[in-house]
C-alpha cells in the first residue's frame, strides 16, 4: 500500500506530456484476440489497468512481446482459452469487453462478472440484448456470464441507453459475424472512434463510428496491424483543472484539442484562460475561480469522469455552483472527503451544491476510486500545507507517472509505503 504526501498551494508551472487512452487500450487489447497476427500497440499507457488486461490476454495464451514500457506486440493466435475466472476480471470493467472479443473469435465466452469504480449499479443488459441480437444465447450460470452462438449474424441493435462498454462490446462480437450490423443510439466517446479506427486497420468494415449510429459489415478475417492509441481526453482534462485548480500556467501537450472542448469550456466559463494548439492547449489562471453549473453526459457532453475534478476545482469557486452526474447513479462518495479538507458540498442523489470556500485545507484522505483519487490530488495541490492521500492504487489505474509529472509542473508530491492503508481501509 502507497499513499501520496503532497505539499500544497504552490501554482504548477511549466510542460506536461498527455500519454495514451486507457479506455482506449483496454478495449483495443481485447480486439486484438480477432486477430490473425500480429499486433504492435504503440502509445499505450503505462498503468496498472493496461497491465491487467494484457495480463488476462496472457493468461488466455497470447504471445506478448515488450518493446519498451509504451510499446507492445501482442500476438493472439495461440489463444485456446475462453474461460476467464474472477481473480482475472474482478479489478476493472473493461474485462467484460473479452465476451464480445471471445464471441467474435470462439462463438462462445464464459467469464466471471467484471468489477471496477464502484458508483452503484452497473448493469450489463445493453451488451447482452447486443450479443442477443446477433444470434447468442446468453445465461448466467455458477456466477458466470456464459454466451454462446452457432454463428453471430449481423442484426440492428438500438441501444435503451447511450453505453460506452455495449457499444465496444457489440463492435467485438459484430466485426466478424456474418452481414450488417448497425448500432443505434451509440456511444460516440473518442475511444470509440479510437476502437473502430483500430480494427479497420486490420481489415474491418465500421463505418460511422463517432455518430450516433455505427454499421459494421461483418469480414472474414482480420490482419495484424501496427497502430499508436489516442491520447488520453481525461488525463488531460485532470492536468488542466490542475493547472487553473492552482492558478498556474500549464502546456498540456500531445492532446487532440477538439477531445478536450467541453472541458475547455467550462473552464473558461470558470474564469481561466484556455489557448489551443494544434496538438496542446494551455491553461492559466489566476484567483478564485467563478461559479459555474456542470451537467455530465455522454460525449461530446462534459465527461462524467472529470466531474469529481471539476467539482474540487469550483469548491474554491466564488459563489454557488451546481454539479448534476448525468451518467451513474452514485458518483458523489469522495465529497466527504473533499469536506475534510473544508470544501461546503451537499449532496442530493446525482446532485451536488457547492458552497464555495476561500481555500480548501490539508488533511488525511483515501481515493474511493480512480477519478476521486485524482480529484483529491488536486484538492491537495490547493490546499496551503501537507495533504496525505491513501488507496491511490487506484490512482495508478488511469494516471502513467502521475508524480513525475506533477514534479515536472513544480508540485511537491511524494510517493511514499503506507504501512497503516490495509488496516484503514479495512476498518472502512
Ligand atoms: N448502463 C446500463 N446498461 C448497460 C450498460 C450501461 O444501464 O448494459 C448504464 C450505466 O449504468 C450508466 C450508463 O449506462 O448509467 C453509462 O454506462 P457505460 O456503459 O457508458 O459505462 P462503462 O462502459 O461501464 C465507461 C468508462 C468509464 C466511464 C463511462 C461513461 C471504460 C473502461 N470505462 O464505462 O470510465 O465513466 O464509460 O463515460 O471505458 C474511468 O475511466 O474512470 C471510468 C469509470
């Protein structure tokens, strides 16, 4: 067990380099089990999400290959397996993306339900009704989801709700059924763009990835490919409102600026000034940051995963701010923790009310989950004084080097063992 000592309240300064999409990575590895061949993944990022699924993807019997901690070959033809046990899917969400993966190369998967942040309940009946449509059965047996087809034969599928995972999840099982299979109401995230663009290079037929409507054409085979992920929307998101968090004055570099509007946007209403570039933006703020409403919502909306950032950063705000969570039912937990540092936050359901404070204050907290972990970061980069973090293992999930980067901004954060985290987290 780690936690993060973080001296606060000094402005980050200076250049920061954005890495490659996780969510992108973690569906784009399972894809590769439709593979033929080889497969080089360039830019992926370096943490333990990424880790853990290339782990399940070795444990099924690929060939990895290293090349350096950003780059990989991964080669998925000696792949028997389709079996995949909870100690493998447990950890992260995205392990449920090898059922359409195992579908699409087998015509049957059976995995342990996956795990992942926990906010409240997260149902996986979009990615069943999808496999459904193309011909699977799915049941679930002994605590295993199991799904299994003769053939998967392309079909419409109209999603109830706007999901990122069924949209993935359908995308894998449908590459390779046989005829058209066309995804309504779809998710148009960046990773889902990034997925489709990612499987056309092997030979796949997607079209229309990124609208609200994506049709694939089912192929027979698929090729090896050398392909370079995305940079990461969130990671660069959370180093802007770092930035205008501690009025500083930031180039956030290798982004796609257009990924990055919303987040833009609501700085700018905020009080910071944002400048694009071709491939960076730069963030500058000074002062109290002003009151401003945030709804999240599926892209090109304001991410649910900025929204515990966003919300430390207007806990400063002068005013009252309205945050609404349009995405998951329960993702407000880290606010107690954001109120032991000062912050006035009430919460109702999806709705929070912030109070603005002049200053957040250093105290000892724990991440509930990954984007609350980096939130509290950045409540701890604010805070005049010593903040402790524990359970940022949770925080390694998402965010590659994220206290050499912050070092690099001129924030003082140490890394340091925490003897006393299981116990505390147990008592919790
Ligand atoms: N939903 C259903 N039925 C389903 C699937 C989803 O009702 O079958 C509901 C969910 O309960 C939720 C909404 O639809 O209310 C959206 O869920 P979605 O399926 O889009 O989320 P996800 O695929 O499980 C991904 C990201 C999350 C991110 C969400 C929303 C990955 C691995 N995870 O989750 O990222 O919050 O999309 O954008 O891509 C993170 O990176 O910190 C993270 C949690």
């Amino acid at each position: 067990m780690e936690k993060f000592i973080i001296d606060g309240g000094r402005p980050l300064k200076g250049e920061v380099s954005i890495s490659g999409a996780k969510n992108a990575a973690v569906a784009i590895i399972p894809a590769i089990m439709l593979s033929d061949g080889v497969c080089r993944i360039e830019n992926l990022p370096n943490i333990s999400d990424v880790a853990a699924i290339i782990r399940i993807m070795y444990e099924l019997g690929a060939n990895i290959k290293v090349i350096n901690k950003n780059t990989i070959e991964i080669d998925p033809t000696n792949i028997y397996a389709h079996t995949i046990p909870s100690d493998l899917t447990k950890r992260m969400r995205a392990s449920c993306y090898f059922i359409g993966a195992m579908l699409g190369r087998f015509n049957k998967a059976r995995i342990a339900p996956p795990g992942g942040c926990d906010f409240g309940v997260r149902p996986i009946d979009q990615h069943i009704k999808g496999f459904e449509a193309l011909g699977a059965k799915v049941t679930i047996d002994n605590g295993m989801v199991d799904a299994r087809a003769d053939r998967l034969t392309g079909s419409s599928v109209y999603l109830d709700v706007v999901s990122v995972g069924a949209t993935i999840n359908i995308m894998l099982a449908a590459v390779k059924a046989k005829g058209m299979t066309v995804i309504e109401n779809a998710a148009k995230e960046p990773h889902i763009v990034d997925l489709a663009n990612f499987l056309n290079s092997m030979g796949a037929d997607i079209m229309g990835a990124g609208t609200d409507v994506i049709k694939i054409r089912g192929v027979n085979t698929l090729r090896g490919t050398t392909y370079s992920i995305i940079p990461d929307q969130i990671e660069a998101g959370t180093y802007m409102v770092a930035a205008a968090a501690t009025g500083g004055n930031v180039l956030i570099k290798n982004v796609i600026p257009k990924h990055l509007e919303a987040i833009s946007a609501k700085l700018e209403e905020a009080g910071a000034t944002v400048t694009v570039y071709d491939e960076a933006v730069r963030v500058q703020s000074k002062g109290r940051p002003k009151k401003c409403n945030v709804k999240t919502m599926p892209h090109p909306g304001f991410p649910t995963d900025m929204q515990p950032q966003m919300t430390t950063f207007l806990s400063v705000a002068d005013g009252t701010s309205i945050i609404t969570e349009g995405v998951w039912d329960n993702r407000f937990k880290y606010v107690d923790q954001l109120t032991l540092m000062g912050a006035n936050i009430q919460v109702d359901g999806k709705v929070a009310v912030i109070s603005g404070v002049k200053r957040l204050n250093p105290a000892p907290v724990y991440a509930t989950d990954l984007r609350a972990g980096a939130a509290l970061v950045i409540a701890g980069l604010m805070a005049k004084g010593m903040t402790e973090i524990e359970c940022v293992e949770h925080i390694d999930r998402g965010y590659e080097d994220i206290v050499e980067k912050l070092s690099g901004l001129g924030a003082s954060i140490k890394r340091i063992k925490a003897p006393n985290a299981a116990l505390q987290k147990t008592a919790l």
